[in-house]
C-alpha cells in the first residue's frame, strides 16, 4: 500500500530527496528570481527540461518565499519511488 505524505518540514524533505539519489533544482533559464521553477534532479531521471542544480539553501528559500508544501509517496517496491509534487500550502 502507498502512503502518499505532504509536509513542509525541511529536514524531512531533504531526507526523503537524499534517500532516492535526488537533488536541488531548478529549470535552467526559468527568468527571473520571481519566476523560479523548482524541481528535484533524480540520478537516472529523464527529464525533457534544462534542470540546473541549485543549493538546498537557495531551493528552500524559493519553496518557502511561495509557500509551497511537498506532497510525496512512500512506495512499495514495483512503484516509482520518486513521485512528488510541490503543491500551495
């Protein structure tokens, strides 16, 4: 069974991203500070976007500026471990 969690907890979040070979990140050439696309970069993942990797500083100075929560799944094995989403707290 999946358990689908949604926090705003930093420490939980990094753990979480760090546990699934993830990193900080950004969409590359997203405009200016008040346009910034966040998103994580997981080892192996495709992506179709530019993701430039940013520091955790920077990526929870954005997620908290727009008041985002982080909604993710806690998967069984056979599921996409990766699963997340930043959603409006």
């Amino acid at each position: 069974m999946t358990d689908t969690r949604t926090t705003t907890d930093h420490t939980e979040i990094r753990r979480w991203v760090d546990r699934h070979d993830g990193a900080p990140a950004r969409v590359g050439n997203a405009g200016s500070p008040e346009t910034v696309v966040l998103r994580l970069d997981f080892a192996g993942g495709a992506s179709e976007e530019a993701l430039e990797r940013i520091s955790w500083d920077d990526w929870f100075s954005a997620f908290d500026r727009f008041a985002l929560a982080f909604r993710y799944r806690d998967a069984d094995a056979g599921e996409d471990g990766t699963f997340f989403e930043l959603v409006p707290r």
